[in-house]
C-alpha cells in the first residue's frame, strides 16, 4: 500500500495535467493511505460544508438568504456572524440550528434553538449582533461612513455553541477555538452604487445631500435625528438608494454650527433655509419636500411643518416629543441653554439615565409646544411602547388629541409596537438597549429600551411602512 501510494503521488507531480486527471485516484489513495500510513499531503475524501449568503452585496434593509450545505445530517450546528465597527469593536451572534436529513441548514425556513434568538429569524443574525465578550460598554451600532459596507463574516461550527454574556467576560476567557467548518461574507451598504453624497455648507445650511442614480428630478426629505447631534447620514443614504433625495441636516452638536457644541444655536430662519436649499436644487422636485426626524427631531419636524412657513407634503416622527422643555431659539437663532432639563432627568438601579421625563407633555409648557392643531399634510408617527427616553405613547395620544380637536383626524397614522425602544432605525440592525451618551464631565450611560426581537420586528415594519407613506405623498 505505502509504494502505491508513493507511486501514485510521484506520477502526480509529473505535470500540472496529469495533477488534474490524477487527483481523484490521489486522493482516494490518501483516503485509503491514512488507515495505513502517513498522507503526505493535506487532503480529504470528501469536499467541506460550504454556507451560501444570496445575495452577498446588499443594501442593509435587504434580507439575506443564508444556507449551510453538505453537513452532517441530523447534526447540531452554530452560524456565527461576526463583524467590526469602524472603531474596532467586534460584534457577534450565534444561532443554534439542527440539519435536517440532508445535511442542510436553511435559515430562510429553520428555526434556531437557541444561541442569540430562537425561532425561525431570517435576519437574525445580524439583528442579534451584540459587542462581543470583553468590548467596550456602552456600545451602539453606527455607521459614520456610509461610503464603505459593513463586511460581516458569517461561519458554520460544529455543535451548539453557548453564547457567554457581552458583559462580565473577558477577552481571555472567550475564545473561538471550535473550527469553522465553512464560512462566506457579504457586505451591508447604506449607498447604492450611483447614488451621490454632497456635503453641504450653504447659506449657513450645514448637512449631507444624498440623490438617487440619474438626473431626477427626485421628490426630498430633510432628515433629523436627537440631541446627540452632529450629522447623521445613513437614514438619508438608505432613503437615496430607495429613490428619494435627502438632506441630513446638522443643528446641534457639529463644529461647523454656530457654537458653542451642547445647545442649538439655530432659529427657524436655518430650517427655512434648508428648505429653500431643497426647493432651489435642480434635482430635487421642490413641491415635493417631506421632513423625518426621530426623538427630539421629531418636534423639529413637527414645528417646521406647522409653524415656520414651509410646506412639507408629509412629515414622519419617530419617538419624539410634541415640544420641549426649553424654549427653542428664535428665528435668528439665539442659543437656549439644555441644563434645566437636569431636573427632570432619572436614574435606573445601575445609574443609567432615562429621559423620559424631559418629554412628557404635562412637563413641555404649552408655548413650546408644536402648533400640530394648524398641521395641513399627513402625519406618520412611530411609537415604541418599550421607549425608555422619550415619552412616546404619551406624546402619540397629545397628537392625536390636538388632531382631533381641530377635526384632522384623517392626517395622522400611528404605528405602535410592543417592546419596541427608541431608536426605531433602517431594519436589521440591532437595538441597543442602553449606550453611552457622554463621557464627559463624567461617564453616562442612558437608556434607549427595546428587546432585540420585537425591536427589529418593529424596525422592519416601521421601514416598510415609511417608504410606502413617502412613496404615496411624495410620489403618488
Ligand atoms: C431554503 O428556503 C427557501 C425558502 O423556502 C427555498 O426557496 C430554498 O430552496 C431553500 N433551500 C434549500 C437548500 O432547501
């Protein structure tokens, strides 16, 4: 046996043809040679697992198919999906899955038993992808450059691998050992190929235009997020990529703003502004101009489509407050100081803080509050029910209310969802409960709420839904 081996393997070595036409009868020689002897090259009888990702360059709110094939049959197997931020942190998730009798995972259609989620979650796990153990805390998934993909690297492992909790490991403690059986990676991009990013410093408009493939022109939104501020572009890249033009438009919080950095400093002459940037450009239909603003943007939305003289076609606001506690700037943009929301602000057992409070109606004083009895255009507000920073359904029911009473019911739609938290962003990325929020003077880490999986339920309908109420008033 030994000699036909080094028979074989020597005529092997011959030329790089005879490799081809001899590689089967090498290799199942090495299959026979092992039982006996040494094999002298790496090789195995029959080919790896391979795991399939279709597609595998996507759009972040694409869903993936994922499949594992030429398993053991009726095995235990994990799906790991790990990736890094921009800043290094790697992120995981693991699913626990069985193969069926062919030896295939298919989590289009299977359902995990255990690991980051259970049940049968196509996306899983991308939504589930948590820092893993030993990172840093406070975590939240964010993309600040949305020229580059998230490259996620998903990979099969044999057996049912336990997932240790992200906090109260250790690096050392945690490490991957188990071989990967099988692995793919795909990319998740906020930026369809041909959209275009333009950063904007214009007649003191400070923002990041993104527009659509070709030469329009295309119906707009002016995007605002919450008082963590500084410019947020991956909302508007996503609405891009979907067919409408967006501004994601700074006013708080970004050096190029009127200083100082932690109170807003702007008026509605800079919204006004902003407007009348859409209106003017070329590839934007002007008459067709939405707003979208989550948290503390969501009043900013409301206020600029009721009191400040642009007409936005429809407005969409996502866990924000009806007003706020400090009285806005006024037209000129005169700084008002955030301090005297301190006292409204609360702490869980562990110190995180919540602020709720800040944005309960009964504490907004009624002057502050936006005009939404004078609203002319189609409301979308987003609420969910697990929100630990905004008082979302409170505020839903004081919209709804005022709405009423000046007999404009037919203007608001409100979508609510059970364990969903605050930050209700583009589908399958995953909630972060609690983040930090400052490090300065001292450390502070606040609450945002959500569960993982009601939360990118809730992620997945409420995108659907938004793109469809844009499409209706913006394009219909
Ligand atoms: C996985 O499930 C999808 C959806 O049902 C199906 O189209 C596909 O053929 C399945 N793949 C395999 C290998 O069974």
């Amino acid at each position: 046996m030994l000699r036909a081996h080094m028979c074989v393997s020597a005529l092997c070595r011959l030329s790089d043809t005879f490799v081809l036409q001899w590689v089967s009868i090498c290799r199942n020689i090495a299959c026979l040679q092992s039982a006996v002897g040494p094999v002298r090259w790496k090789t195995s009888c029959s080919p790896a697992p391979f795991l399939t990702a279709t597609p595998t360059r996507a759009l972040i709110d694409e869903p993936i198919t994922l499949e594992g094939h030429y398993l053991p049959p009726h095995s235990p197997i994990t799906v790991r999906a790990c990736m890094h931020n921009e800043d290094g942190d790697l992120w995981e998730a693991l699913s626990h899955y069985n193969t069926d009798g062919r030896g295939v995972v298919n989590m289009t259609t299977d359902v995990s038993v255990g690991g980051s989620y259970v049940g049968c979650e196509p996306m899983g796990l991308f939504w589930a992808l948590q820092p893993a153990p030993g990172e840093r805390e406070g975590l939240r998934l964010r993309k600040k450059n949305v020229e580059t993909p998230y490259s996620v690297q998903l990979s099969l492992l044999e057996g049912h691998i336990p997932v240790l909790p992200s906090e109260g490991s250790n690096k050392e403690q945690w490490q991957r050992g188990e071989p990967e059986l099988a692995s793919v990676t795909v990319e998740r991009w906020y930026m369809a190929p041909g959209v275009r990013r333009v950063e904007i410093r214009q007649n003191g408009v400070v923002g990041t235009l993104f527009l659509p493939p070709g030469p329009g022109p295309f119906p707009a939104m002016v995007d605002l997020w919450g008082m963590g501020g500084g410019l947020i572009e991956y909302r508007s890249a996503l609405f891009a990529s979907r067919g409408f033009a967006s501004l994601s438009l700074a006013y708080i919080g970004h050096k190029d703003l009127p200083g100082p950095l932690n109170t807003i400093n702007v008026g509605d002459a800079y919204f006004q502004a902003a407007f009348q940037f859409l209106q003017d450009h070329p590839q934007v239909c002007g008459d067709r101009l939405g707003v979208i603003g989550l948290s503390f943007g969501a009043y900013l939305a409301l206020r600029i489509a009721t009191q400040i003289g642009v007409n936005p076609r429809c407005v969409i606001g996502v866990n924000g407050p009806i007003g706020s506690i400090n009285k806005l700037s006024d037209s000129d943009g005169k700084t008002e100081s955030f301090e005297g929301d301190q006292k409204h602000w609360s702490y869980d057992e562990q110190g995180y803080v919540s602020f709720k409070e800040v944005s309960t109606p009964n504490n907004i004083p009624p002057e502050n509050k936006a005009k939404v009895e004078n609203l002319c255009c189609p409301l979308l507000y987003i609420v969910g029910e697990d929100d630990l920073s905004c008082a979302a359904i409170e505020n839903a029911d004081e919209i709804e209310k005022k709405l009423k009473g000046a007999g404009r019911s037919h203007l608001f739609t409100c979508l609510s969802y059970l364990g969903a938290g605050h930050l209700i962003e583009p589908p399958y990325t995953p909630n972060a409960r609690n983040s930090m929020w400052t490090t300065r003077p001292k450390k502070l880490i606040t609450l945002w709420g959500g569960h993982l999986a009601p939360h990118a339920a809730a992620q997945e309908d409420a995108w659907k839904r938004t793109l469809e109420f844009m499409e209706r008033h913006l394009r219909g």
